[in-house]
C-alpha cells in the first residue's frame, strides 16, 4: 500500500452517520496501529454515546424508504458492492494486514469471502418466499410473508474485519433493514474503508451508519436500550455475547451469536496421514490461527500418532514469523501484543501442565506481536490447552485409543462451533460427525466456511446461523395472515 492510500483510509474518522463522516473531535482521537512494528497508520474518533443513538435514529429514518426499494433494486447495490470489492481486492487486503497483522494471502482469501457475501445476499434478496395454505379445517387460507426487521445493531471482531462485516450487511442490506456497524477497536479502518465502498455502490445515506466508541461497553448498552433498535447481531467472544444477551433481553431485541469456538480435530487410525497433516495446516493455521474455526485440540488414534506429529511439526517448523506483505512470512503477527501474551502465557501454563514443545514455544524478544508457530505434544484432554480458545499459531496434540472415548472428549465442552473429522471410511466420519456437538463438522477438509452455507454454533459458540439460505432470515420478521377463504 502505498503512504497515499493510507492517508485516504485514515480521513474516514470512524464516525458515519447519516451519511456524513463526522470529524475526529479535537482531544478524542484513537490511534490505529500495525501490530507487525507498532506504528501510527490511522486515527479515528471516540464516538459517544449520543452521537450512538444518533445513528440508531439515522438508520431508523432512513429505513422506510430502503424497506420499500423492490428486492432487485437492493439486489443491485449489493451486486455493485461485490464488484467494486473485487476491483479494490488489493487495497482492502493491504489495509486488513496493515492493521491486524495477518499475511497478505490470508488477507486476499478474507476480501474473497467477503466480498462472496455481497454476491450471495446479492442473489438471495430476490428468492424470499412465503406459503400460501388452506387452513385444516377450512375455515380461511393462511398467508406466511416477511418483512425486514428493522434497525439492527451489527457488532464485529478484529479477526475478520472485513468478512465478519460483510456477512452481517450483507443479509441485512437484501432483508431491507437499516444498520449500525461497531467494528472491532484494533481494526475500525476496513470497516470505514467498507462503508466507504457500500455508499459508492449506491447504499442511500442513513442506511449503513458506522460508530467507533473507544469504550464499547456504555455505547452498545445504550444503542440496545433504544427502542427503535430490533436486532442484535454479534460476532465475538462468548464471554462479551452473554453480557450483550442480558442487555438485549430488556428490550427483547432478536439476537443472532456468533461466539467462541473450541474444535476438535479427530485423526482416526484410518486416515491418510499426509492429508489429516495438510488439512491441520488449513484447519490450525489460516489466519495465524486467530480463528473462531481454528482447530484447538489435535485428537490423534495412538497408531498414528507418532508420524503426524512428526510431519506436521515439520511443516510448522517451515514457517517463519514475519510481517503480513512480507511474502517469506509463514505467518504474521498477531493483532496485539495482549493478544501474543495471551497465547504465550496458555502454552507456557500448557508446558507447566505436562506438555513438552516440539517447535515454538518461547515468545520471541524485539519489537511486533509476533509468536512462533509451536507444536505441543504429551497434551491430555482436561488441560487448560484444550479448554481454553487458544487463537494463535499453536498446536496441540492428544492421543486417544477409541472412537466412544474421542466422540466423548470432542463433546466435552461448552463450545459447538466446529468439529474436523479425518477418516478414510466416509460412512464412518458420517456416522461421527453426527454424534458431535457442533454446529459445523468439516469431513476430511481443513476448511468448511462457504457464503453459501449456513455458518453457526451449538451450545456456548452461539445461536442463529451466517450465510446460506437462513442467512437473510435473521433480519426478517415472519407475518401471517388469517384470509377469508
Ligand atoms: P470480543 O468479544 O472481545 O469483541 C468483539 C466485539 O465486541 C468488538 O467489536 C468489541 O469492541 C466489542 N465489545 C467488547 N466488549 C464489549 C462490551 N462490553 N459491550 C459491547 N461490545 C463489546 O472478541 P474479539 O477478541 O474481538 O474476537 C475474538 C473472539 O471472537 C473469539 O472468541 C472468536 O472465537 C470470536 N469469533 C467468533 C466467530 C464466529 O463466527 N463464531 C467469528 C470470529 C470471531
């Protein structure tokens, strides 16, 4: 990216509402900064409280006339944002690594998905059904339509940010609704650049307002106590979604979650060892394993385990930690220096608990939030390792002897996300995958996220579901009609 590009990102002060980009107030300036060496790359604003509901009310005023545009019409907009993303492909991926930190290959693969989302919502705005049925007993005819929501408050992560964005717009912006964006506070600028995009694509003014609050807790209270605001929608821990389940229940605001995840990765005794090793590649490491999909707990059947563990800590050992656009980087830094200590102080209480470090394990010296890809065997499932989301570069390895005791240990947390199922037998993985608690089971896969798939949790990792055809249904409200037969 150039020093240019930068700058026109950063004029977007993090404040839009209704349109219009409020100015950074003097003294209420956040710094953005590349976690790879901790430089200044943008600032925003603090946006407060009432400038908060002052975006509740944009949206809320310009909703009508965008719920009353013809599903083709909206289809379009989101049919441009797809195209103009795709065109600005490098310039979003460049600002993603420069403020989170990932590599620029990840960054890429993120603004595809992303952009996938526009294209899919696209698609989808105009394929909303109904039903139509005489009653049992015939006394009138039933008539089920749908409607948008309305105002919805879309809350987003650091780890995706522009995807975890797009796949919130999306379905918002095709069901009709008018939305408020909170962005994560470590990546507002793709989610500025974002709304940038949606208004050259045609979005109306009002429509998609965008607040950046340094302190998050009091604003999004304030914005889910409004009540002109009937939707919730968020994508983080599940520590911060329980408190924002509470806020919404005094309002009874709907609520789509999009939590925490804890996934297992099963290797059977059967598996093709070479592909259970590239698939924990994908599984363990896209994203520098800052995932909510990241594979957590590597579950190993004893014959094999000797020789995954040894060709994966050899791919591991490959990679180099190092700046997101530097292209012999295996991985980059990690969005924060809290973060890296985070994931450091998890494998240090890991080694303290038993397990022994093949690779990695010892949070470099010098300047960047960088951590080294580690793998950690000796693991045995109950260590804080595998309860814990551990969101790095970091591999653990347990071993298991049977198939009741892995289905048992994969079940055995509050977590439901996603589960990874290694195993030649097909019929076998099948039959696992669906005695697993998980909303999503990728069978000898080490990806399964796809727009066109409804994307989701069980248990603690959340409620409701992203993407495919129920997508746009978490911003649409069902109306039955009782009608004279
Ligand atoms: P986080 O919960 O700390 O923050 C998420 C968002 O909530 C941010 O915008 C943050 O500013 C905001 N927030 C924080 N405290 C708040 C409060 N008190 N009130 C209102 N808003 C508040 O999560 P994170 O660290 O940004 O992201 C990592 C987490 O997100 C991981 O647990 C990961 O598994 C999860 N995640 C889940 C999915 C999914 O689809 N299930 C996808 C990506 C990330």
């Amino acid at each position: 990216m150039t020093t240019s590009e930068v700058d026109r990102d950063s004029v977007f002060s993090g404040t839009f509402i209704g349109g219009v980009w409020a100015p950074v107030a003097p003294g209420r300036g956040q710094l953005v900064r590349d976690p790879a060496d901790g430089s200044v790359i943008g600032e925003i604003g603090d946006t407060s409280v009432v400038e908060c509901l002052a975006a509740v009310e944009a949206a809320s005023g310009a909703l009508p006339a965008w719920a009353a545009t013809t599903p083709r019409e909206r289809a379009g907009v989101l049919r441009r944002a797809f195209d103009l993303m795709q065109r600005e492909r490098d310039v979003i991926a460049r600002l993603i690594v420069r403020e989170n930190g990932k590599l620029l290959a990840d960054a890429l693969g993120e603004v595809d998905y992303a952009a996938e989302f526009f294209q899919w919502f696209a698609e989808e705005a105009v394929r909303v059904g109904g039903d139509f049925r005489l009653a049992p007993n015939a006394d009138k005819r039933i008539v089920v339509t749908s409607q948008p929501i309305g105002v919805a408050v879309l809350i987003t992560p650091w780890n995706f940010p522009a995807a975890m964005a797009t796949r919130k717009i999306g379905p918002a912006l095709a069901a009709g609704c008018a939305v408020v964006l909170k962005p994560a506070g470590e990546t507002p600028l793709t989610a500025a650049y974002l709304v940038d995009l949606l208004t050259r694509a045609g979005v109306p003014d009002g429509v998609v307002n965008l607040v950046t609050p340094a302190e998050p807790g009091p604003a999004v209270s304030a914005m889910l106590h409004h009540r002109l605001v009937r939707k919730l929608s968020f994508t983080g821990s599940t520590e911060v979604g329980r408190l924002l389940l509470h806020e919404a229940a005094d309002q009874v605001i709907s609520c789509s979650m999009e939590l925490g995840g804890n996934a297992p990765f099963l290797v059977l005794a059967d598996a093709d060892i070479e592909d259970a090793v590239e698939g924990a590649m994908v599984a363990k490491m896209r994203n520098g394993g800052a995932a909510c999909t990241a594979a957590n707990r590597f579950y190993v059947h004893r014959s094999i385990a000797e020789e995954f563990t040894r060709l994966l800590t050899d791919r591991m050992e490959e990679l180099v930690a190092g700046r997101g656009d530097d292209p012999h980087s295996g991985v980059g830094a990690m969005v924060s220096d809290a973060e890296r200590d985070k994931i450091a102080d998890l494998v240090d209480l890991a080694i303290d608990e038993g397990a022994v470090a093949l690779s990695g394990g010892r949070r470099p010296d010098g300047a960047g939030a960088f951590y080294p890809p580690t793998v950690l065997t000796g693991v045995r499932h109950g260590d804080s390792i595998t309860r814990r989301e551990i969101f790095g570069p970091v591999v653990a390895i347990a071993v298991f002897d049977t198939e009741d005791e892995v289905i048992d240990w994969a079940n055995d947390t509050d977590m439901g996300l996603i589960a990874y199922v290694y195993s030649a037998d097909q019929a076998r993985a099948m039959r696992i995958a669906a005695r697993l608690e998980s909303g999503m089971v990728a069978i000898n896969r080490g990806v399964a996220s796809e727009p066109a798939a409804p994307f989701g949790g069980m248990k603690q990792s959340g409620l409701g579901r992203e993407g495919g055809h129920v997508g746009i249904e978490e911003f649409l409200e069902t109306k039955y009609l009782a009608i004279p037969v």
